[in-house]
C-alpha cells in the first residue's frame, strides 16, 4: 500500500520489561499477543519501538528502579527519549503523563489505551481521581477495547469526541488456531488478572462430572484453599495454554467487576478462546458484551448467579452440537473483527488522525 507521507513514529511504554518476549516473538517461537500492534504498524507507514529503562541505564540500576518505582512512575527516567517520537501510545505511566501534561508538551502527542479508564475516574470523589479525570481530559486521544468504555469517555469528555476509538488490538490466528477437533476435555478457566470469580466457578461446577481447570495466581487461591477435589490450579507455557484451550470442553470466564475499577477484564482469555474456537460461558460485563453475542459466538450469564453459570454450562456439555456451533461461530467472528492486521491498520490510521489535529 502506497503512502504520501512521512513514516510517523510512535514510542510504546509497557508496563513490564517486554524485551526477552519480544525477541522470542521475532524468533517465532511465542505468539505475538499483548503488543498493541507495536509489531505490525511499520506495514501500515507507522515506525513503532517500545521505551523501556533497560534499553538506557545498566541492567542492575533498571532493575532497581523497577523495584522502587511504581509503573506509574517508571517511564520518567526515560523521559528525554520520548521526544524521537510524534506519539506516545501507553497503557498506565499515569505519573509520566502526568508530568508530560504539567509542561503543556505539545509533541510527542500522548495516547491512552487501558483496560477501563471510567473505573480509575470512578465517581471523581477523591483528589486523585480527579487528578486523573483532569488528565484524560488534556491527552491527544484514547483507545478503548470495549464499545461501552468509548461511548462513556465521550459522554464524559465532550472535548475528546472524534478521538476516542474503539480498536481491539487482536489475536495471534495462526497460533491460538483449533485443531479441528471438538474438544472433550475438561472445564477450562484461565487467566491471571484479579476480577475473577473463582468462589462462584467452584460451585457452579461442583457436581457437573468435569475437571476444572483454573490458571491464577497463587495468591488470589489463598483464601479459597482447600481447593475442591474437581479443582485443579496449573500453570502453563504458552504452547501448553494453546493444548489446554484445544482440549477444553468449555471455556468459562467468571468475573466479578463490581469494585467498578476494570470492566474490561477477561478480554485477553476471551479472545484466545475465540480464536481457538470454543463454546464460552462468560459474566456479563461492557468487556464480554463487545465480543461475545449471547446464543451466537458464546453464552452471557449474569455477574453472582451461580444457578445461571451451572445452567449454562450443563447445557453446553450436554449439547455437543451447540458447542459446535459456538465454536465455528466464534473462529468467524474472530476472522472478521480480531484479525491483528485490521486491527493494526485501524490504530494507524487513527495514530495518523491523531498526530495530524491540531
């Protein structure tokens, strides 16, 4: 595709140190999940790298400023290279911003991508959320990966109308790919983000005649433990997470998004099991509604309803064609709306749109 102008440039602040990852990603040897597109935009006249603190200070003192620096903050060493971009694309670094909107800086544009910015906002009842609110009103745009979180966003912010886009940011489809087979395995319930009601799954599974499997942190399990005996907690490589999700008979997504501070938790496990072509029960959240249409690619149950949760899943394991279904209905839909190049070309152009407003 042919472009008339300038490559822009684009600099990523992740959360973590992603380097060992991304090279293992360029090496073909991991999914290239959890990059926002950073290693596909340069196809779309966007030149994109991420920033992190290992790339200009010693590996011992990054690793101390890791240790000592919230990930709020732990962007602002590495301040003085943000301005070799047009854009900075973050997910948190909410300190950085912070200073970054003190200082009026009018380039590098910086663009917001999170998981829930209404829920950090809340209700604006304490300075820090006003702080907050005060900031996501200065900043050059958003990106949301739920309809419901954009249309909030321009409700709240009437200034920022026109740059707020709802643009998932995909999934791996030749790796999270189904075998073919119709999985017949056990019940299957990862992810590692808080927001997961573990308690309800345990009760709405007890009994059914299905191992569950659950990948968590190890902490979340303390004050469930003793675990039940249908209850099984592992951890996996990612080529191991790709066999658990293709063996799966059900993939099951319960959440409990009441604290009100991420409702767009799950999206990650979601788009795998989609892509791996799953019949999924997930808690209704503004998240799973962007994605999964109840009866069509997946079935939605209310958050705390334990009977509703056990109803849908005994339907799904008992009703091998409805499984089916789902499954093939929840490939098409991640082959329509998750490719990762589509994706990527939406965020470039709005990149685009955004560095060009005044």
């Amino acid at each position: 595709m042919p472009y008339n102008t300038p490559m822009l440039k684009v600099g990523y602040l992740f959360t973590g140190w992603r380097t060992p990852h991304l090279e293992k990603v360029k090496q073909g040897l991991e999914q290239g999940n959890g990059f926002w597109g950073m290693l596909r935009l340069h196809s779309f006249n966007v030149d994109a790298s991420h920033i992190e603190l290992e790339q200009f200070y010693p590996m011992f003192l990054a690793r101390f400023l890791r240790k000592h620096l919230s990930v709020n903050w732990v962007h602002l060493p590495t301040y003085l290279a943000f301005f070799r971009y047009d854009i900075i694309f973050s997910s948190t670094g909410y300190g950085t911003q912070l200073v970054h909107t003190l200082l009026h800086i009018k380039r590098p544009k910086w663009v917001m991508h999170d998981f829930s910015i209404m829920g950090t906002i809340g209700n604006e009842q304490t300075f820090k959320q006003k702080l907050y609110a005060w900031m996501v009103a200065r900043c050059a745009g958003i990106v949301t990966i739920s309809k419901k979180e954009k249309q909030l966003l321009e409700e709240k912010f009437p200034n920022l109308r026109g740059r707020v886009e709802f643009i998932p940011y995909g999934v791996d489809l030749d790796y999270f790919k189904p075998s073919g087979a119709l999985g017949e395995g056990a019940i299957f319930s990862p992810g590692r983000d808080p927001d997961r009601d573990l308690k309800l799954l345990f009760q709405a599974t007890e009994g059914l005649g299905k191992e569950v499997i659950i990948t968590t942190r190890e902490s979340r399990l303390e004050a469930l433990k003793p675990l039940p005996a249908h209850v099984v907690h592992k951890t996996f490589s990612v080529p191991e997470l790709k066999a658990a999700y293709d063996d799966a008979s059900v993939v099951v997504i319960p959440l409990d998004t009441s604290s009100g501070l991420n409702n767009e938790m799950g999206i990650s496990a979601v788009y795998e099991a989609l892509s791996m072509g799953k019949a999924i029960v997930a808690s209704r959240s503004q998240g799973m509604e962007a994605y999964i249409e109840e009866g069509v690619n997946g079935l939605l149950v209310p958050q705390h309803d334990e009977a509703a949760m056990r109803q849908a899943i005994s339907r799904l394991l008992n009703d091998k064609e409805l499984r089916e279904r789902l499954g093939k209905n929840a490939r098409v839909f991640v082959e329509e709306h998750l490719n990762p190049d589509r994706c990527t070309e939406r965020l470039a152009q709005f990149f685009q749109k955004i560095s060009e407003q005044k």
